[in-house]
C-alpha cells in the first residue's frame, strides 16, 4: 500500500471515489460539501481523506486473515466478498460523520477521527473474521 | 448479558480507559522507554518527556533554541481499545480467572507499547531531523526504523491486540469448532470413559 506506484494509481483513485460518495451523501443531508480528488471542503470545514481513512488498512486485514484460515476457495472468496462491503459501508459513515463532525462539533472529531472510528473499523473487521472462522470451522481441509 | 452489548461495553471502557488514562500513561511509558532507547546510544543523549497526550523527544546534543520533535504518543497506545472490546467477548470475564488474564493480556500490552515508542523515535531520528538524520542513518537503517514504525501504526498495534486477546483473554472454545460441535469447556472435567472396543 506505501508503495508509490500502487498508491498512485490504485490507492488514490479508490480514495477519491470513496471521497465522491461521501461528497453526494454529504451534499443529500444539506452539507454544502464540494469533493476535489481526495479533499472534502466547505466553507466552515475540509478534511482530506488520506491513507489510513480509506478502509483500505481494515481490508488488507481481513483478507490476511481469511487468506491464513483453512477454508475453502469459494468460501473465502464470499467471505472477502461481503466483508469488504461491509467495510467500505462503514467506511463511508465515517467519513461524512466525521465531516459533519468536523463542520459542526469541532471539539469531539480528534477523539472520533483518531479512536472511535479506528478502532470500530479494526473491531468490525475482527468480528467479520471470527464470525466467518467459527462458521466455516474445520471444513477447510481440502482448501 | 449478549454478545453485541457486551462489546459495547468493552469498547467503551477501553474509550474512557484511554482517552482519559492517557496523560498519565505517557509519563509511565517515557519513564520506560528512555532507559531502552538509551541502551544503544553512547553517550546516552535522549530524553522523553510526555505533554498530555504527545512524547516530546529531547537529546542532549540539540541546540537549546531548536524546537523538540515529538510524537503522538496516543495513537501509539489506541489498542487497547481494541484488546478490551474483544476482552468483553469472554462470558464471566470478572470470574474464572478472567481478570488476570487481562490483567497479563494488559501487562503484555504495555511492554509492546514501550517497543513502539523506541521503534517511533528511531524512525524520527532516522528521517526526521535533515543532516542530522542523513549523517547518523544510512538508507537500510532509514527504511528499517521507519518500515518498522508505519507497519506498527497499519497493522501491528492491531494484530497485537488481536493476538493478545486470542492468546491470552479469549475463552477456551475454539474460534474454528465446526458448528454443532462443542468447543472445549471450563471448569471441571469430567472424567473421561474408556472408549469400548468390540
């Protein structure tokens, strides 16, 4: 991910969409937010979306520990599947809540942008992990 | 109680744990990790101090008007939020030995914190101070420390956690049990029947 190529053109692209989404939530509940690349601005609030704030971390996590789990192909594959939905489902909450946040309750968003989102991401992924593992079990003997 | 409230709680002890706990905990790390940093240093010029919720970095071969480089030294220790929102999982955790589990899960997690902290300012030395950084660190120590850092604050503070709590907090019933088959239990054994031969 901190390689450069990688993170020009997959990492960054992926961020600006995401920051484009958010940008069209933020702008359906009244937030005159305008996207540019991976920066969200307003005129009482800007946030840019930077590694780290992309999900992408909490991705990579749980396709490495899917990936080290004996489990069918096809399994991990759904499992990959549906967590990185999830994920970026969640992801997205935290962007525009942050950036509510940030425009509206400036005193909480360092507490929310660096604890509370972080780690509910981390936790969210873990979950999905430990739910998948103990739902598939031992069945991975011919993966 | 059920599983998803449990977490909550979990994770909201570890948000007040560490939000509020923080100020104080940074002077126990730096108390700590200055002796480990200054174990590779000859002389021994650095010197932590914590400012609320930041480590500020001092050496005594600073110029006494330069400004201090520093750290934020919550980021560093924000998983413990994580270890106690996956702690809360365990059913009677309050008994059964549960606390010292914790307890040690805690302890463990503390000395990692200690490591980061080493590993953080290394990676600040190492690229973070122009000349000085380029006259005193070649180009694998550079990547090392600061390879070393950025995988902790991705991946490693997390995965500590995560391995902490599966080590050490979690609940004896295997995570991998296929379904309908009862993972191993607590408490006393029974004791087990001669299996029959015919």
């Amino acid at each position: 991910m901190a390689v450069k190529p990688a993170n020009d053109h997959v990492i960054v692209p992926f961020t600006e969409r995401i920051v484009g989404v958010s940008t069209a939530v933020l702008r359906a509940v009244g937030e005159p937010a305008v996207a540019s690349g991976t920066r969200i601005t307003s005129p009482s609030f800007a946030v840019d979306v930077k590694n780290g704030c992309n999900g992408v971390e909490a991705m990579l996590i749980l396709l490495a520990a899917v990936l080290a789990f004996p489990a069918p192909w096809r399994s991990r594959l759904a499992a990959l599947a549906a967590g990185a939905l999830v994920i970026q489902v969640l992801n997205l909450v935290r962007v525009v809540s942050l950036f509510w946040l940030g425009a509206h309750h400036r005193e909480v968003f360092d507490l929310f942008h660096t604890a509370v989102w972080q780690t509910l991401l981390i936790l969210t992924a873990v979950g999905l992990f430990v739910l998948w593992s103990r739902r598939v079990g031992g069945r991975g003997a011919r993966a | 109680m059920g599983l998803a409230p449990r977490v909550a709680a979990g994770f909201l002890a570890g948000l007040l744990l560490w939000w509020t706990g923080t100020p104080a905990y940074n002077r126990l790390l730096v108390a700590a990790s200055e002796p480990a940093l200054r174990l590779s240093e000859r002389p021994a010029a650095t010197r932590l101090y914590a400012e609320e919720r930041r480590i500020v970095v001092d050496r005594a071969d600073f110029a006494s008007r330069s400004e201090r480089p520093s750290l934020p030294g919550d980021d560093l220790t924000l998983n413990v939020i994580l270890l106690l929102a996956l702690s809360a999982t365990r059913r009677r955790l309050f008994r059964d030995r549960g606390v010292l589990h914790l307890l040690a899960a805690l302890g463990a997690l503390g000395l990692t914190h200690v490591a980061a902290v080493v590993v953080a300012v290394k990676a600040l030395y190492a690229t973070q101070l122009g000349s000085w950084s380029a006259a005193h660190y070649g180009a694998v120590s550079r990547n090392l420390w600061v390879g070393a850092a950025h995988f902790y604050r991705v991946a490693g503070c997390w995965a500590v956690a995560f391995v902490l709590w599966w080590a050490v907090v979690r609940p004896g019933v295997s995570a991998a049990s296929p379904p309908g088959r009862p993972g191993r239990r607590r408490g006393p054994r029974r004791a087990s029947r001669p299996r029959e031969r015919g």
